[in-house]
C-alpha cells in the first residue's frame, strides 16, 4: 500500500506552505478512501512519497488518470488567505492504494 503526493513546483510555495498543501492533499484523500484500505494502509506504516509537477494541467492529468485506476484521490485548491489566489490546484493526493496502482499514475514523476 502506498501513497503519492504531487505538488506543483512552478507555484513558488514557501516551505511551510507547501507542507501544508501536502498534509491536506494526503489527509483528504485518506478520508475518501474506503474503510477497509485504510486499515491495510495504516497497518503497513502509511507508506508515503512527494512528487513533483510544472503545471496545473499535470496535477489534473494525474487526477483523471487516479480516477480511471478507481484510486482514492484528493486535489488541493487553496483558499486563499496567504500566498496564493484562491481556487489555487497546489496538490494532489493519490492513494492510500495497492502500489502497483498508485505507480501507474505517478511512477513516472521525480522526487520532490
């Protein structure tokens, strides 16, 4: 079971900022998962990587492509308040899921 979390690098975000997108993105998505997986997931220490795109079109890419492998997902729209627009795609979570899944739609991407 695995986890990915893809942010967008051409946003600028401070640091605080973008841990804070990622912890939404991944906590979000956890509560869209199914009850059973995330028992397994949390069983088997929440394995979890950050990714990165350039762009809001990977971020939706990546969202179609969860959505198509029946993946729990979750994209992050920040409301604003600090150092971006409102309505904002920071984030997208993708998992918790089988890995092998969860690697044909980010496995291709580089660390953060």
């Amino acid at each position: 079971m695995k986890q990915a979390i893809v942010v967008r690098t051409d946003l600028g975000m401070g640091d605080g900022k973008l841990a804070a997108q990622v912890a939404h993105a991944s906590l979000t998505a956890y509560e869209n998962a199914h009850e059973s997986t995330r028992r397994e997931w949390k069983g088997e220490g929440q394995k979890k990587v950050v990714l990165k795109v350039s762009s809001e079109a990977d971020l939706r890419d990546l969202e179609d492509q969860a959505r198509r492998e029946g993946l729990p997902h979750a994209l992050i729209r920040d409301a604003g308040h600090t150092q971006l627009e409102p309505g904002t795609a920071t984030a997208l979570a993708v998992g918790p899921g089988e890995e092998n899944l969860v690697d044909r739609v980010t496995g291709d991407l580089s660390l953060l």
